[in-house]
C-alpha cells in the first residue's frame, strides 16, 4: 500500500469531559469528515484549516451534550452536511438542556440535513464508511467503520478496558452488550477501536481483556 495515500486520522480530545473529536482527512483528495465535533467548534474548523482540507461530512455517533457542543460553531464555519441516525434526534435537540444539569451552555445545536441507518456508505474523497447501527448507550448510536483501513469510529460503545455507561436515558445494558458481541466482535482483531472518550485499542485486545466481556 502506497503510505503517502493512507488517510490522516486526528483525534482531539475537547471540552469539559475531554470527549475526542476526530478528523478523518483523504489525502489523495483533501477531502475531510469531523466525527463527533464535541467541543470548541472554531478549533476544529482551524485545524480543518490548517490541513487544507475540505469538510464535507460531519458525522454523529451519538447526540450527547459532550458529543455536540461544537456542532453550532463548527456548521457557522464550515457549513457542511450533518448526519445523525434518526432515533437521536431528539436527544440532539435536548442537549443543551442536558448540559446546564453540569452548569455547561452552549448554542442549540443545528438540525441534522442527512440521515444514516445500518448499512449506509459514506464516501469522504476516496474513503468509505460503513454505518452500523449500535445502539444501548444511547438511542439511535451509531458507529462508522473505515473497512479498507481497519478503523472502527465506534462513540461511547466499547472503550479500552470498559464499555459505555447505560444509566443515563435512553441507555440499555443487554442490548449494549449484545451490540458489542453481534456488531464489534465479529471484526478482525486488528481493527483499530477509536472511541469517544480515552486512548484507542484494538478488538482483539477488548475480546482477550475487557472485563465487561469475559465469561460467555
């Protein structure tokens, strides 16, 4: 494989939770997609900018306030299509509702322009990702799947030593872990796991050692 055309991968670890951003840039087009713009949207748009990149993707794992909170500014400047699965909408227009429970403000997010459910392909230049739908941390979750590169953009759904909390609405422990076993798992162990809070894994690794998924 030719190196100087592998795709750039930036994770950006922003806000008050330290939630990751990442960018995903094709170098053989400049073409750019900003998954998950949790904080600091104007940064992003800079670093987008500094890449000389064109984004022409914003994608949502999720809608939680810590996943959204550059959304607004980040769409001022770069006004490229937002894609969410539909069951999250809701919980997209709640989150600044929910972020004032931990005294945090920001704009009301815009409204999804595109939607995505299981089985979709995104093309960002000459990538692809693939949607899958893994719900049980939150409603309407999904997870973006960069085959060719062994890459799983996965949100809060399977961590390094853990996977993500389901007490907070809309969360559902089995139906996680069934996601985790019938959607994740059946990766090669390689794939690279780059998740929405912490350092990267691998799947390999999490099937061997994650606590949460030892024991049948």
């Amino acid at each position: 494989m030719n190196t100087a055309q592998l795709p750039e991968i930036l994770q950006l670890p922003l806000g008050p939770l330290q939630t990751n951003c990442y960018l995903l840039i094709c170098r053989e087009t400049n073409q750019a997609a900003v998954i998950d713009p949790s904080w600091d949207g104007e940064a992003i748009a800079g670093i987008l900018d500094e890449k000389e990149a064109e984004l022409t993707h914003i994608l949502l794992t999720h809608a939680h306030f810590d996943h959204v909170g550059g959304l607004d500014a980040l769409k001022k400047v770069k006004p490229a299509p937002i894609y969410i699965h539909s069951d999250a909408v809701e919980m997209l227009k709640q989150a600044p509702h929910s972020a004032a429970f931990f005294n945090l403000q920001f704009p009301s997010p815009p409204l999804p322009d595109k939607f995505v459910e299981e089985g979709d392909q995104l093309q960002v230049g000459n990538l692809i990702l693939e949607t899958l739908f893994t719900p049980g941390h939150a409603p309407g979750h999904v997870s973006f799947y960069l085959r060719e590169y062994g890459v799983l953009f996965d949100g809060d759904v399977l961590f390094q030593g853990s996977i993500g909390r389901t007490d907070l609405p809309g969360g559902d422990h089995e139906l996680l872990l069934q996601v985790i076993r019938e959607k994740l798992l059946v990766l090669p162990d390689e794939t690279h796991v780059l998740s929405g809070h912490g350092p990267a894994t691998t799947i390999g690794a999490e099937r061997g050692h994650n606590p949460f998924l030892q024991g049948g």
